[in-house]
C-alpha cells in the first residue's frame, strides 16, 4: 500500500484520531517535494519518496510588452475579491489597473495570459508547492502574495513581495505598481526566471518516477 500525499493539509483527513499510516499497514508515502517530506516524517515517521512536479518547458520569458494587467490565481475567491477592492478604495488613481483570473485556463493559454502581465498575485494559504508561482517566475513575472503556511525555500525577496495578513497585500500591489510605472523595480524583480531556472524541470519528474517505482517494486518483490 502506497499513499500519494499532494497536498500536506488532507493527509489526516483519511485517518482517525490517534492512528497513523502504520496502523493501516503503510509503510510507503509519495510526496512532491521536500518540505511536505520533512511534514510527513515528522508525523508519520515511514519511508517518504519523492517525486517533484514539473514546470513545462513553454513557461519561460517573452518579449511580449507587459500591460498594467496583474494576473490573479486564488484558493479563496472571496478573499481575493477583498484584496482587489482594497486595492481600489485605497489606490484610486490606479483603477485602470485590471486583474486578470487565469484559474480554469489550460496551461498554454494561461502562460500567453501570463506574459501580458506585469506581475502576478497568488492566494493559497494551504499550498505545499505554489505551482502558479513558479509558472509566473519561470515566465519572468514577479509574484505578489499572501505566505503559505508551508513556505518553500524559492520564496523569498529576491522573486516576489510576500505577507502573512491579506490586509497589506493591497499596499505591496500599490507599492509594486509605482515603481513599475516609474521604472523604478528592484533590479532582480526584472529577471526572476533566472532565480528559478533550474527548479523543477521535465526531466527531473521522469528520472524520479522510474526510480521511485523501481524501488518500490524491488521492495515488493
């Protein structure tokens, strides 16, 4: 028995109080990363393997000209309804600013929405892995948003403008778009999809399933 775990927040939702992967007879766990296998050790304590989700090739930058458009992706709709009308009611002279939802998008579209933008805003308190972050970085669009309970080690100051209380995330848009106007940007803001280069890539995700699952069934065997 095998259990693939991609998100750390449902992993008790399918175990009773007191019991843990043990007591069902499981002894082996997939994850997506390295932050969610430290999670799953601590509490489990079984074999932990990983297998990383990949970034498709095609988000990478353009010279396409960047509008004063923020590309919007949220677990919480109604709390990123809250943040965009903050952003209004404080920052009246930037309501020409729009907000772009690419949620539901196949992904090549997404990414063409993507390089439209001048920065994104993401909202997932719960995420183990932040992929819309990583589309937008490995398109070169800085990211705006709200620090997940699980924070990766690529997030940081040097790709993006993070908080932990939603109310400040309109004063970090507000801050970011004057200085974008302005050509004013930190220097590192105007090449993020360097920092993230190297991260997750196609070829990562096969070689580690091959040796995942290779494993797994030497052990059956």
């Amino acid at each position: 028995r095998v259990v693939l775990i991609q998100s750390y927040e449902y992993m008790f939702d399918t175990i009773g109080p007191g019991y843990e992967y043990k007591d069902y007879n499981i002894h082996d766990v997939i994850t997506i990363n390295e932050e969610q296998k430290q999670f799953i050790k601590d509490h489990m304590g079984i074999n932990v393997h990983v297998i990383p989700k990949f970034i498709p090739d095609y988000f990478k930058p353009t010279e396409n000209p960047k509008q004063p458009v923020i590309a919007v992706h949220s677990r919480d709709k109604r709390q990123t309804a809250k943040i965009i009308k903050q952003f209004y009611a404080k920052y009246k002279p930037y309501k020409f600013v729009s907000f772009n939802d690419l949620q539901n998008m196949d992904r090549q579209t997404m990414h063409k929405e993507l390089t439209k933008s001048c920065c994104s805003l993401w909202v997932d308190e719960f995420s183990g892995f932040g992929t819309f972050c990583l589309e937008s970085l490995k398109s070169n669009i800085p990211v705006i948003g709200k620090a997940p309970y699980m924070v990766q080690e690529w997030m940081n100051d040097e790709v993006g403008l993070w908080s932990f209380d939603t109310n400040k995330i309109a004063d970090l848009i507000a801050q970011y778009m004057h200085k974008w106007f302005e050509d004013r940007l930190d220097n590192n803001f105007y090449n993020v999809a360097e920092q993230v280069k190297n991260l997750y890539p196609e070829s990562e995700f096969y070689d580690a399933n091959i040796n995942v699952f290779s494993d797994l069934l030497n052990i059956r065997k």
